[in-house]
C-alpha cells in the first residue's frame, strides 16, 4: 500500500494510486458525547483531532507545524455577566460576546454567540491590533522546531505549515477586529485603513512563516477565510480584486518561492464568484465545499477545471438520512475519485444529529471507494 504522502501526492497530480486519502475535518463536542453512549467500545480510544488522524477509522495521517499566528499579547479574558442563562465575556481576540451556555459541552456551545462589541471601530484603533501581530517573534514556534525538522524530513505523510485556522484570512481578520457589519461599511468610510490592514496582515503571514520556510518544505498550507454565505460572498469581486487580490498573490507567490507545494483557502458558503480572483492569485485548493449553499464538487470541477482542486464536498445533512441515502450520495463522487485532485470529506464537523452507526456505515463505504473497491460497493 503506498505511503500517506505518496497518496496525497497522486491525488493532488491527478495521478494513479492504489488509493485516494481518507480526511475528516472532526465533529461537534456534542456529536463526540453522543457516540461515546451509543458506541462506547467503538470510540473509547479515539483521539478527536481529525486533522492529524484517528487510527480507529483509518484516517491518512498528517502533521502540522504549530506556528502562532494569532495575538501576542492576546487581550486579557474578562467575565463582564454571568447568569445562569448566560454569559458576556470580553475574549482574546478584544470580542465581547453573550453566549447562553444550555447545551454546552467540553466548551462547544449548540448556537453561535451574539457578537456585542469589537476591538476597532476608528483608524486609530488599529495600533493596539498591531502591537499584537509582531512577525516572527521566537515565542510563535515550537522550541524544538529544529529537532522536529529532523524527523519531519524523513517524514512519509503530508506535512502542513500552521494547524487548522492558525492563519485566518484577509477578510476572516478584519471580521474579527471589526465585526460583519462595520467591516462593510468600513470599506467605503475608511479604505486607508483597509489597505493598510490587508497589507499588513499580508506581511505579517510572511514573515512569521519565512524562518520555518527557509528550513523545510511542507505539502500544503491554508488560509482560512470564512467570507460568504449561503446566497454568495460578503464581499464582490470589485472589492475583493482592489483591497485582498493583491496581497493574496504575493503571498501565495512567497508560500510557493519557499517550498511549499499547494495553497489551499478553506471557505464556507458559497464563494463562486471569488474562485476566479483565488486561482488568479494561484491558489489550488478550495474546500469544505458547503453543500446547503447550492455548490458542489462536480459543478466546480465543470466549472474550474482541473486547476482547482477540491476537499469536501459531502452534505452532512444525507448522513441523517441512514444507510440507502449515504449510499446514493457517495456514489455521485466516483468520477471525480477516479480522476483525482478530490478528497471527499463531510462538508464541515458533523452535527450531533449524526448517529454513529450511520456514521460509521457512511466511513466504511467511503473508504471502500477510495480504496477502488467497486465490487464491495453493489
């Protein structure tokens, strides 16, 4: 059986393997406690990390190398109200949010916060944003990064820079300093500020990533940037192209100049009328690919070609439906697994209303897939 990195390989070349890699992202707290009483001897050994692998459901294996991206200093957490109900708390990332805490489990909440106040609402408040994204400071790595580089290079598995939403996007920062709303208004009432942000949140992903690129090459790397919905994206493609296009490609052209293979943008929604710009500023990769945002992984494949490559893809919603539905729905990706350059994972965590068996039934067909088991799937 070929390695994990040779699997990756073939894939992402659109060339023939004995197999395609077997990815999840992971699933909700909730989703974990509900299997740990349906199936307690299935998942008791289970690590949860996804990203890296789970040997029980034989995931590839992939490492990653964990730099900070993220605030240095972070601002101080602060309890400002606590009910029985609720909470509003100022967070790390300067956010103050009321979170209702029913049906919280090991931290992940059943809703989304209601986001009450950000970090910046003026030009002058970026500074203190700044001050917290200084590139490159010795605390933003591991302290045996270079005995890990020893080992990652005799690795035979993919290796990727930064762990899941270590680096987040252009518009995924400037959401978070401003919120959805302002951040809108804010590229017609203060572009200097959003030129100066995107430029400078381009400079800092560079810089903090250039001293483990000039040590070792990686597979891959992500950016996550969340910047649409259901109906499309948060921004157009005029305002995309002027503020983001520019800053994206030359940081795209850094990532590739040092090493790294593939860059990959993982987006929810439904970013179609961005993919033009991303494979413009040479990204390779789009996923989770949101399927109850009316995309999928065939449409883009027609639509893209084979210059995009896809993860995702699987509607989390079928696997509800149990065993024939899972079945049906599977079988729709065998095209694009045959051909390559498609990694077919749940289109997000899956929810708490997925059942293990069902899971389970869902893991083991699409293993028997990607292994090109065709006869064991009549």
């Amino acid at each position: 059986m070929s390695s994990d990195l040779a699997c990756f390989e073939a894939c992402m070349a659109y060339e023939a393997c004995d197999r395609r890699p077997n990815y999840e992202l992971g699933v909700w707290s909730q989703t974990a406690a509900r299997w740990q009483e349906e199936a307690p001897d299935a998942v008791k050994d289970f690590g949860w990390n996804w990203f890296v692998d789970e040997s029980g459901l034989g995931f590839d294996h992939k490492e990653y190398i964990p730099v900070h991206f993220g605030f240095m200093p972070p601002f101080e957490r602060k309890v400002i109200e606590d009910t029985p109900e609720y909470e509003v708390v100022r967070n790390g990332l300067g956010v103050v949010t009321k979170a209702l805490k029913a049906g919280t489990v090991g931290g992940g909440r059943m809703c989304m916060d209601q986001y009450l106040e950000f970090p910046v609402s003026k030009p002058e408040d970026f500074a203190d944003i700044k001050r917290r994204l200084v590139a490159a400071l010795p605390a933003r790595y591991p302290e045996d990064l270079d005995e890990q580089i020893v080992r990652w290079n005799e690795r035979d598995y993919p290796l990727v820079l930064g762990t899941n939403c270590a680096a987040n996007g252009f518009y995924w920062r400037a959401r978070e300093f401003m919120g959805t709303e302002a951040l809108s208004m804010a590229f017609l009432e203060y572009p200097d500020l959003m030129h100066e942000m995107m430029e400078f949140f381009a400079d800092f992903v560079i810089e903090t990533a250039r001293p483990v690129l000039e040590k070792i090459d990686v597979e891959y790397f992500t950016l996550n940037e969340d910047m649409s919905m259901k109906s499309g994206p948060l921004l157009g493609p005029d305002l995309f192209r002027e503020y983001i296009f520019p800053h994206l490609k030359r940081m795209v052209e850094f990532f590739k100049s040092r090493g790294t293979k593939y860059f990959a943008v993982d987006t929810d929604g439904d970013p179609t009328l961005l993919i033009p710009l991303l494979m413009d500023a040479g990204v390779d990769v789009v996923w989770p690919i949101e399927r109850a945002s009316d995309v999928s992984p065939q449409e883009w494949r027609r639509q893209f070609g084979k210059d995009l490559r896809l993860w995702g893809g699987v509607d989390k919603r079928v696997l509800f439906n149990g065993p024939d539905a899972i079945r049906a729905h599977l079988r729709e990706f065998i095209s694009l697994i045959e051909e390559g350059g498609f990694i077919p994972t749940v289109d997000h965590t899956v929810p708490p209303g997925v059942s293990w068996d069902h899971f389970r039934y869902y893991m083991d067909y699409k293993r028997a897939l990607l292994s090109f088991d065709f006869a064991a799937l009549e």
